[in-house]
C-alpha cells in the first residue's frame, strides 16, 4: 500500500501546486487590469490630487484689476494643457463667496454662484451629474469635472478600528481558505485511494498468481474489468502450462521407466560378448561399442529426467555440510581411481583461506555439476589437454573456475545456454551444460560462462559463502 500512498501525496502536492498556480496568476491578472485600467485613466499623468495641484499652480492674478476691483484669474498654456491631458470636461474657480470668478469651458446648465451646501454637496458626492475634483487655492476653490459617462465617484467612510483590523481579517479568512483547500483535497484523496485500493489489491494478487474478482463499478471499474480479465486469460494460460508440463514430466517419466528394462538386457549382452574370447576381435569390439552406446543412452536418460526435476523443483536436496576444496579434490581423484588416459590431467588449485570454507549442500549433484564439465572437457579434447579446477573467495561468495587448456566450451552453447540462440538444425549438446547451471541454481548460486587465457570458454560457479 506504500505506492498508494505515494499517489496521494503526489495528489495532494498537485492539487496544492495548482490552486497556487490559479491564485498567483488570478493575483497578476488583477495587478495588470488595475495597471491598464490607471494608465488609461491618464498614461503617465500623476493622481487625483497632483492633478488639480499642478492646474491650481498655472494659474496667475493680473496685473491691473478691473473696475469693482475684482482680481482677474488667468490660467497659462500649460495649465489648460494639463485640463485637456487629464480628460477634464470643464472647470472653474470659486471665489469664497462661491461665485464663479474664473471658467473653462462652463456648461451653461450649470449655475454661476452656489451656496456653502452646495459646495459640500459637490465636493463629496456630483455636481449636477457631473463628477468633479476639488481643489483649494488661496482660499478659493478650483473645481474641474469630467464627462457624466466618463468617471463615477464612490465616497466610502470606514472606521478606523476596521482599517487596522484589515491584516487579521484577510489572514483569518486566507487561513480559512487553506483549511477549506486541505480539506477538499484530503477528501478527495480518500476516495481516491479506496478507489485504487481493490485495484493495488487485485494487481498484487495478480503478481502472486492469485485469482482476481473485483468490483466493476466507480471511478476505476474500467481497470477492475481488465485486471479482471487478465486474470482469467492468465489463469487459462497457467492450467495450459501445467498440463504440458505434467505431460512432458509423465512422458519422460513413461519413457525412462519402459527404456530401463531393455537397456539393461542390452548392456547385459554386450558386455558378456565384448569378454567372450570365442568371438573374434572384430566381433569384441563391436559389442563394447554397444555396450559403451547403451551407457550413453542411459546418461541421457538420467539427464532428462534430472533436468525436469530441477526445473519444476521436484528434485529434493539431500544438504549437508561440505567443503568446496575437499569436494574438487575428491572428484579429481575418482577419475583417475577409474583409470583417467593419461593424456589428460586434473589440476586442482586451491587458496589457504578457502580450506576453511564450509558449505550446505547437495554433495552428490555438486559432484554431478563437477563431472559433467570435466567430461564436457575431456570428449572434446581427444588428443588430450589440462583440466584445471580452482576456487577462490572473493567479497564473500566462493567461486569456483573450471577450464582446460583445450579450446574450452563452443561459442554456439554458450549463445544457446545464455539465451542468444536456439541451436535449431546444428549438432549442439546442451543438456550436460544446462544440469550444471540448474544443479548451481538450486544452490542459490550462479553457473557464468567466462573466457580463460587462451581464449576458449570455461564454467565458473558463484556461490555464498556460508560459514567457514
């Protein structure tokens, strides 16, 4: 279950990711709508207040004054520039009785003189529809406004308790937001994960050749369907197997059984006639040949049945304890106890610190594994050669290396036994070489096929070291 909560988390962190994704792009947005939306209201042009300071500082009183001895307002080419550029409709000046001593482009709707409430009224709310900016300058009042369709005021009062409390309230409320998100994502990551529960289940029933019936429905029915019905296309496929294979074990089985009999009688005869000195030579030496033929039919027979056993694990293992060095020493010897050409020699090379070694085992296959290469070496080397059997340990595991100086195993069963070739419409014998590697298998170790010195293909057998 550990993946599944692996998947969650990845949920979980995606989904987090995301939301954090959404608001920082949602916060950009704003921040660039805000932006355009300032700098359409007047691109590189200061705010409301700057605005109506930088008009208000244009203006001059004229030299002379008139008749009544009213000062005469005048307003510079760049004042009325700053009145065009900042989108103003129109304006005036107020004196402080609130007449009208000084106009740009006045609507005539609107009146020339206004009372104290008045300019209360549109100081903070319109001027008949018209939105304005005010202004004070030496006790007057510069007033200046925009088109009815082009700007809206909105006039807001907040107590100062609320303002000040603003930072707790957006941190309680983005609090309440991350508690929410959490929430729903757990949430949804629990059903998620009872979702893909029966199916984790369903999946390692399948790696453990188990019958798989899951519920078809939800989110996942789908995949429940097809791990359904990959178990049963797995299932028919395993009675398949297991019924070629008992078939291929009883026919072995069969075939050994009704062979032994006649076999015997053959090896029987043959060696009676081979030592009957009223044949003659010629007539001898055919029936040794039949005799030593007969033999290899029964290797072989062994071999089948061996190597079955190996592979579907019916052979059982006599273990008792061992020691690799004394084993290859043993072996060397019973060749030449059974009278080994001399043509041929078994070399056994051993290093101080393996003579400790002891291992739990299978004596009699280890044997078996060790006489098989051995003869491998010693029929293909009619003319003779040197068999070298050495062991060594090296990073805890004992390994033994077997090679002879002759051209050592074909290249081609190598491919064959290591799985690069099928040996198909070649005389290739492998049978011999594949006990071997099922024999160090069996053991928990490893049969390598490795290049020596000259070049030719030896076996080496990789195995633990148990205790020594």
């Amino acid at each position: 279950m550990k993946s599944l909560m692996k998947i969650i988390r990845r949920y979980v962190v995606s989904a987090a990711v995301l939301v954090l994704t959404v608001a920082l792009f949602n916060i950009a947005v704003l921040y660039v709508i805000g932006w355009q939306s300032v700098r359409r209201f007047g691109e590189n042009r200061p705010f409301a207040g700057l605005q109506m300071e930088n008009v208000a500082a244009e203006f001059t009183v004229a030299e002379q004054e008139n008749v009544d001895n009213v000062a005469q307002y005048q307003l510079s080419e760049q004042g009325y520039a700053c009145l065009e550029e900042y989108h103003f409709l129109w304006s005036m000046l107020l004196d402080e009785e609130g007449d009208v001593v000084w106009s740009w482009r006045l609507p005539g709707e609107l009146p020339k003189s206004y009372a104290l409430a008045d300019v209360a009224k549109f100081s903070r709310w319109y001027l008949m529809d018209y939105p304005v900016r005010v202004w004070e300058m030496d006790g007057m009042l510069l007033v200046s406004g925009y088109g009815k369709e082009y700007a809206t005021k909105i006039n807001l009062v907040y107590p100062l308790s609320q303002i000040n409390s603003i930072p707790k309230y957006l941190s309680t409320i983005v609090g309440m937001n991350v508690v929410l998100f959490l929430t729903l994502a757990l949430w949804f990551a629990y059903r998620f994960y009872r979702s893909l529960r029966p199916v984790c289940a369903g999946i390692d029933a399948l790696a453990e050749k188990t019958p798989v019936l899951l519920a078809e429905k939800g989110m996942t029915g789908e995949l429940a369907a097809r791990l359904n019905q990959t178990s049963r296309i797995l299932e028919k496929q395993d009675e398949k197997l297991r019924q070629r294979d008992d078939a291929r074990t009883s026919w072995i089985a069969g075939v050994s059984h009704d062979i032994r009999t006649p076999l015997a009688l053959i090896m029987g005869y043959s060696e009676v006639l081979a030592e009957d000195p009223k044949l003659g030579e010629e007539a001898r030496a055919q029936a040794e040949a039949i005799r030593q033929q007969s033999l290899l039919i029964r290797q072989l027979i062994e071999d089948l049945n061996l190597t079955s056993k190996l592979e579907y694990h019916a052979q059982p293992l006599r273990m008792r304890e061992y020691s690799p060095a004394v084993l290859l020493r043993e072996t060397a010897a019973e060749y030449y106890n059974e009278g080994l050409d001399e043509r041929y020699e078994i070399a056994v090379e051993t290093e101080h610190r393996t003579e400790r070694i002891r291992q739990q085992g299978d004596v009699l296959l280890l044997k078996r594994a060790l006489r098989n290469v051995i003869g491998n070496s010693i029929r293909h080397n009619p003319e003779g050669c040197r068999i070298v059997l050495q062991l060594s340990e090296d990073m805890g595991y004992v390994i033994w290396r077997l090679w002879d100086s002759g051209p050592g195993i074909p290249e081609k069963v190598v491919d064959i036994l290591s799985g690069r070739g099928s040996g198909s419409g070649e005389e290739v014998h492998v049978m011999g070489l594949r006990i071997v590697r099922q024999i160090i298998a069996a053991h928990g170790g490893h049969a390598d096929f490795v290049k020596n010195e000259a070049g030719g293909y030896g076996v080496e057998f990789v195995m633990p070291v148990e205790f020594g």
